[in-house]
C-alpha cells in the first residue's frame, strides 16, 4: 500500500516530545507578547472575552479558551462546562496538539440501555438523565491552558462568571433556541427556575438572563481547579440528582474522567498540510478522505467550466465518505477504526467511482487497505484563535442538541448535555442527526460517542494559513470541507468562501442538501445530475468560523455570516 503520500504524522515528527496522556501538567512556557491576535466566535461577549485575554497578556490558546468559558454562559444552548470539546493547538514552535475534551459514558452504560420492552426510544437518549455523559470541556480546557497558555484559569473564569451573575441580554439566536425547546426544559426545576420568568414564559429576546448558580460554580473552579467540577461539589450535585431521578453517572465517573491528548491526524492536500482532530471525531478522518477522494480532479479547472458539476462531484465524495463513517467510526480506544480510510491509494481508488455526470448509488461502505491490522488508537460552536506569534487555536464545543438534556442540575446551573446520542443507541436507527452507525460506535462503559467535531488547521510549508470549524452535526465535516475547497482549490477570499450557499451529503438518508440560498438554477442542475434535492430551511446548514491571512499581512478572522458573530482583531 503506496502510503509515502500521506502522513498520520505523530505530531511534532519527534514522539518524544509528544505529551503522554499519564505526564503531569506542565507549566506554560513564560509569556511572550503577542504582536496581535484574532478571534472569532458567534458571540460579541465571548470574542470580547478573548480580546480581553490578549490585552492580559495571554496567547492564542488563553484567548480562545476564555471565549469558550464564556460561551457556556452567554450561548448555553450550545456549549458549557456540562458538555465536551476538541481542541487543535498549532503552537509558535511547530507542534501541534489534538485535546480530547469529549464527554464518556457512565460506568453502568449498556449497549440496551436505550432499548424499552427490546425496542430503541430515542427519546432517553436526547432528554433527561440517561441522555448524559460525563462532560470533558473544563478538565480539556484546564489542560490546553496549563500546557500552552500564559493566563491562569482562575483569570479565565472571573470575566465569564461576572457576567453569569450580572447577566447579560438573549440574543435572537438564543432567544429562538430556548423558545423552541421550552416544553421541555420547563420538566426539570433548575431549568425552569433559570430560564423563565415569573409569569411561566421563556426569556425573549434583548431580555437579561441572569445565572447565579453557574457564577458560582465557575467561581469554585476558579477557587479550587478542575476538581471543584470533577472531585467536589458539581460531582456530587450531579450524582445526587441522578441517583433520586433515574440516571447513572456517580461522582466516580467524574472522579474518573480524564480528557486525552491525543496524537492529530495530517494529510497533504495539494501542498497543504491539513491537520484535523483524530477519532473519536469523525471529522479528521472524513475531511481527510474527501480530500484524497477529490485531489484526483482538477477542481479549479472544473468550477471555471461547471461550477455545479464541481458541487456534484463534491457531493459524490460526500456520500462515499459518510457511508464508510456510518460502518467504520466510533471511539478508537474501544473500536477498530481502520487507519486506511484516509490512505491517498484507498480516496482516489473511491474518486474512480464517481460519474461526473451522474449521481451514483454507494449502496454499502468501502473497504479501506488493511482495515485489519492499520487501526487508529474520536447544535455545538466554534471559536478560532490565532496571533502572530504562530500559536492557533481550534475549538468545537458542546452540549450536543440545544440545551443538551435540558437537564440543570439544581444548585449548579450546569447545563448537561445529551452526548449519549452521538452513540449509535441501535445498528441502523438513526439519531437526532439522522446519522446511523454500527457496532463500533455502540454504547460501552467509559467510551467517548463518535463525534462529527472537526476543529482543523492548514499549513502551507509550515506556516499556519487557515484554522476552521463549525457547528452543525454531521454538517460540521462538510462545512470544512467546503472551506479547504474553496479557499485553496477555488482560492476564494475567506469571508466569501464561508459565505457562499452550502451542500451537504451524509449517504443516508440518499439525499443532497443545499441551503435555502442556493440558485434555484443550480438546484435544477443538481437535480439533472440525479440527486434527490433537500431544500434546507433558513440558518439550517450551520455555522462556521475561522482565521486566515489578508493579503497585507494582516490575520483575518471570520464569523459565519448566517447568525449574529463577532470576529475581531487585538492590535496592542
Ligand atoms: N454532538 C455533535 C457532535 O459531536 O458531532
């Protein structure tokens, strides 16, 4: 198998220097000034929190982590410390890290656990206690500051649990997402005392949302570290209400969570390296064999030709790609996840099934070379951060659906999220996402969910050029793919690139989506191709963040243009 083409490369080229999992934690490096230093997230609160890391004196990691801090109280719908995260550090020096912060499941899980008189209720594994695995993003945070930030936590934490205590006005996004999910939220007291007022209704728009509990909370961390959440007083609020309301996560699955580093995945794109989030993240994985699916194409030759012919061999990839993630992925430390789904021979043996001119059928998944013996050893934001020092940051974070379980767990007003559902609960029935899986992402004690999260950053002889992400669910790997495409085949300006009408193909159910934007010409050719066409509805196909350069030199952040962002730039 011709694997001189692609690398899995051990990070820093050198293992010794890659971080076990077992070392204990380093100090940060002494703080080095930061020339200047951009962040993008899809809250102005949380982008200025990390502004107000740089001015601190932090980096790109202290910045970046201060926003997702931030986001899990302005923008609770979508992350919080109840939740897990990846994050993709490419340091000043070189190296690059890959952060595994993704929620486990309990020690009593099953495999049955979601299975009622023998059939799967998909309802457990979205709402309430057994929706929940045991949240990763404070111990990933903690470790991603400690090993490469120059800021403290508790520096961190003070901004975000001031305004927690202070409140802040609900944007409309949040304001849509918490009237949507209220009838359930309004089951479980903590939710309810947090989200609706005196008269029975949820807080609206440019209304202030208070959360005294969670200020709390984020100041005992800041108090006591991580084991405030892991060893003390969260653990045991968390394990009180599960035991009196049927759930089963203890204190000692807290006691016993640990977020891994992880060794990243890298492959060459046309002279990019591309590195991205290994398993349990799908999304490395799958953007990788995209990417060796479409290098075969003269991709820029093909858009100046048929730019909707270019959409429907990205779509063919798509399909080809998501029908291997449905067979092969899931947790790595538990699965047999072949390394040669992302080996160059195994995509342009793939690409060679595409009709360019014709939609065809992938009825089953591929087999990747050596699926034996080769194995890897896995309603979210995004922020990503990077300064000129060449430190940059790439964060997905979670609850999973909106306000995970609608779980807060009283006293602590922790959102927990409903991960559990990123398990295949039953071989073939489909999650919240639609997505299906099998064996391999199937429910097991301590086991991470297979996640769609691809936090990636792109270099160009070393140099970073590109960190991007999203939110969306399976949408999020096909998001980024869209962004490598089009900013470095179809060289697109950034903001244009995140911009433009989106596609997105996960091979079951058999169906091409497009945003809403999308030319009602082109949709019409799609159609002619022989894809079933799913019409998106407005803000449905996610949101993506991300940072490149101006060609003056300058960092250019970008929020996605589709909700309310903020991505600036800190000049000193
Ligand atoms: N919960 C969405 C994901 O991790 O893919």
């Amino acid at each position: 198998m011709p694997r001189n083409c692609f690398l899995i490369l051990l990070m820093s080229l050198c293992h010794s220097a890659w971080p076990n999992t077992s070392v204990a934690w380093q100090a940060a490096d002494a703080p080095i000034a930061v020339e200047a230093g951009a962040i993008a997230t899809v809250q102005p609160l949380a982008t200025e929190a990390g502004l107000g890391a740089y001015q601190r004196g932090g980096n790109a990691i202290d910045a970046a982590v201060a926003a997702a801090l931030t986001l899990g109280v302005v923008d609770g719908h979508n992350s919080g410390i109840g939740g897990g995260c990846f994050i993709l550090i490419h340091r000043a020096d070189g190296t690059a890290f890959a952060i595994d912060g993704r929620e486990t499941a309990p020690a009593a899980a099953h495999e049955n656990m979601f299975l009622r008189d023998g059939k799967p209720q998909a309802g457990l594994s979205e709402t309430g206690p057994l929706a929940t695995g045991v949240p990763g993003a404070i111990a990933a945070y903690y470790r991603a500051l400690r090993r490469h930030g120059n800021l403290s936590f508790a520096e961190l934490l003070e901004p975000a649990a001031q305004i927690a205590e202070n409140g802040f006005p609900l944007d409309s996004v949040s304001a849509r997402r918490l009237a949507s999910t209220a009838d359930k939220l309004m089951q479980f007291s903590a939710s309810k005392a947090i989200y609706f007022k005196p008269n029975g209704h949820p807080y609206g728009e440019g209304e202030l949302l208070k959360q005294p509990d969670l200020a709390q909370t984020y100041r005992g961390i800041a108090r006591q570290g991580p084991d405030y959440f892991y060893r003390g007083p969260v653990a045991q609020a968390v394990s009180e209400w599960m035991s009196k309301n049927g759930g089963m996560i203890t204190a000692n699955d807290f006691g016993n969570y640990e977020a891994k580093t992880r060794d990243a995945i890298v492959t060459n794109y046309r002279g990019y390296d591309v590195i991205g989030f290994p398993p349990p993240s799908s999304g490395g994985v799958h953007v990788a064999e995209m990417l060796n699916i479409l290098e075969p194409f003269d991709l820029r030759a093909m858009h100046q030709r048929d730019p909707v012919q270019l959409l429907h061999v990205i779509a063919e990839a798509m399909k080809l790609a998501f029908a291997d993630r449905a067979y092969w992925l899931g947790d790595a430390d538990f699965a047999d996840v072949p390394r040669g789904l992302i080996d160059k021979e195994y995509g342009r043996l793939l690409s060679q099934r595409i009709n360019v001119d014709r939609a065809t059928p992938v009825p089953e998944h591929g087999e990747p070379p050596q699926w034996k013996s080769d194995l890897f050893e896995r309603h979210t934001t995004h922020v990503a951060a990077a300064d000129k020092l060449g430190n940059w940051v790439a964060i997905t974070a979670t609850v999973n659906t909106s306000f995970g379980s609608k779980v807060v767990v009283p006293g602590t007003g922790v959102v927990l999220n409903n991960q559990m559902d990123d398990f295949s609960v039953f071989p073939g029935v489909p999650n919240f996402f639609g997505l299906v899986g099998a064996i391999n992402n199937a429910v097991a004690p301590g086991k991470r969910p297979l996640s769609s999260m691809s936090p990636t950053i792109v270099l160009k002889d070393g140099r970073p050029v590109l960190t991007v992400g999203a939110a969306g669910g399976p949408k999020i790997i096909t998001q980024v793919l869209l962004a490598i495409v089009r900013t470095i085949d179809l060289q697109m300006p950034l903001d244009e690139a995140i911009a433009q009408p989106r596609i997105h193909h996960q091979w079951s159910p058999d169906k091409l989506m497009v945003e809403h934007s999308m030319d009602a010409t082109i949709i019409q050719r799609l159609k002619q191709f022989g894809h079933v066409i799913d019409v998106l509805p407005l803000h449905s196909a996610g949101v993506t963040q991300a940072i490149g350069w101006k060609s003056n030199g300058q960092l250019w952040p970008v929020h996605d243009p589709r909700i309310p962002g903020q991505a600036s730039v800190y000049v000193p």
